[in-house]
C-alpha cells in the first residue's frame, strides 16, 4: 500500500487537486478577489503538474559529460524543458495576476463593490 504513495505520486494529486479547487473558484465564486485567488491556485496546481508528470526517478542533470553514458542519455538525463516552461509560467501568472487585481481595484472604486452580478454594463 505504501508503494502507491510516492512523492511523485503526492505532488502529481497536489497539483491536479489544486487545478480542480481553481477551477471551481473561478466558476462558482461571485467575490471579484476570490476568482482571482481561483485564478491563482490554477495556475500553481498547473506548474505543480507539469514538474511532477516530466519527473524522471534517478535521473541526472542535463550536461552531457563524462558521467552520463551516451548511449543512455535519454533515460538518464532530465528534461529541463518543463523547467523552463513553469519558470516561464511564474513570471507571466505573477503579471496576470498583478494586472487582474488592478482591474479589481479600479473595479471596486468605481461600483463600491466586489460583487461580479453589480457589473451589468456590458450585458445584452
């Protein structure tokens, strides 16, 4: 039974589990902040689940030297493409997020409130 909870086990539910919990925030909430913070914990369960799905048990460092066997190196060797992508991922989810709550903010000085149903000017 302990076989099946590994940590790469644990951080790949963490993160789908986190997915689904920001999911279900950016639908079902009303409050402007909270669909942010759904926003948010989408966005980390995400980064979460690409790191532990390119996870590769034992493996090494991509740099190609002396202790890597070449002839194996696509089993031993990480992928650092993911890497680069969730650190990409970061930086932009940080700016989306910064520009989301700024329109929050302009939001809530213009309408006194956070309530999303108070936002009808757009409507049909």
């Amino acid at each position: 039974m302990t076989q099946y909870f590994t940590l790469e086990f644990i951080a790949m539910f963490t993160g789908f589990m986190l997915l689904v919990i920001g999911v279900w925030g950016m639908l079902t909430q009303r409050n402007l902040i909270k669909i942010v913070i759904g926003f948010s914990l989408f966005t980390t369960g995400l980064n979460i689940a690409i790191v532990s799905i390119s996870y590769i048990k034992n493996s090494t460092a991509p740099i190609l030297d002396k202790a890597v066997d070449m002839a194996n190196a696509g089993n031993l060797v990480a992928d650092p493409l993911p890497q680069a992508l969730v650190l990409t991922s970061i930086v932009i989810g940080l700016g989306v997020t910064a520009l989301m709550l700024t329109y929050v903010l302009r939001m809530y000085k213009e309408k006194k409130s956070l309530d999303i149903n108070s936002y009808t000017d757009l409507k049909w």
